[in-house]
C-alpha cells in the first residue's frame, strides 16, 4: 500500500479530530425536574420520589473536558421557604469547598421565581474553580453546579443561559 495515501489519511483524520468541538452542547429535559437545560454532555439522572416527610429530589450531571455540570432539584414542604433553602445550599457549598462564599450575581431563569436569594457565585481555590447558580420555581428548588481546574466563563455562561424552569421549559418544546 502506498504511504502518501495513509499519510493523508491520517493528516485528514486528525484535522477532523481537531475541529471537533471540547464541549457538544445539547438540550436535556431531566425526567421529573420540571427543568430544561444545556448540557455539553449527555447527562446521567438519578432521582429519589417524594416521600412523606421529602419532596422529591433529583440530580442530572455529566464529565466532559475536565469540566462537572450538574443540575440538582428538590422540592421544599412548603413554596415560601424557598428562599431560606436556596440561601442555605450556597452556604453549605461553600462549606463544603471550604471557601468563602462570593458575592452574589444576579440571576435570571426563565420561569424561575423571582426571589432575591436566587443569585450565583463563584468559588476559587487553588484546586479549580466551582461555579453556582440557586434558584426556584415555586416550591422546587435548584442548583446548578460547573466545577473545572480552571474558569470558563463561556461555558458557564452557555449552561447558565440554557436554563428553564416552569412554563417557560414547556414552551421551548
């Protein structure tokens, strides 16, 4: 077999490898998360049924480019400590990251709530970079979640802004 043939076969093989995007967004509608959502990755979904004394819960995430996304929902007893649990999981994420809680970004979802606890933040250590979005929709609450060794403020962006809770996931169909 002649070499120029494979040669340009494999030159034409790794161009294409390279033109291939790090990040496949596409559009996901985690089952029971009454949510829309971006992901550039096809995201796994684990969910918990409501029980008595819980509402239910749930968590769509995917691993891509060294980057975490993640969309967490639960629902509250009731609508009006919404506020109280979206400031409350900022909180216990900074906790857990051991990192000061930045301060808080405005915020827009479509169909959210409008709460003045719904916000996002921006974790930095010297590990990498977790960025936070809290919001609701009624009594259901939300995280979205992008961790990486380094800031990507474009992919955070495209996450952030490929949200939709509410009325406004249904009628994106």
């Amino acid at each position: 077999m002649p070499t120029r043939p494979v040669a340009g076969f494999a030159l034409m093989l790794s161009l294409l490898a390279a033109c291939q995007p790090a990040l496949n967004w596409r559009e996901a509608r985690p089952e029971g998360s009454g949510a829309l959502a971006l992901f550039p990755c096809k995201p796994e979904v684990e969910q918990r049924p409501a029980r008595a004394a819980q509402g239910a819960m749930g968590l769509a995430q995917c691993e891509t480019a060294g980057r975490r996304f993640a969309l967490a929902w639960a629902d509250t007893p009731d609508a009006s400590q919404s506020g109280a649990a979206l400031k409350a999981m900022a909180q216990a994420l900074a906790a857990k990251l051991n990192q000061p809680l930045s301060p808080p970004q405005a915020l827009q979802v479509p169909g959210m709530t409008p709460l003045p606890e719904a916000a996002q933040h921006r974790l930095a250590a010297s590990s990498g970079v977790t960025r936070l979005a809290v919001f609701a929709h009624g009594g259901r609450v939300y995280q979205a979640l992008m961790s990486a060794p380094q800031d990507d403020a474009a992919a955070w962006d495209a996450f952030v802004g490929g949200l939709r809770v509410g009325g406004a996931a249904e009628s994106a169909r």
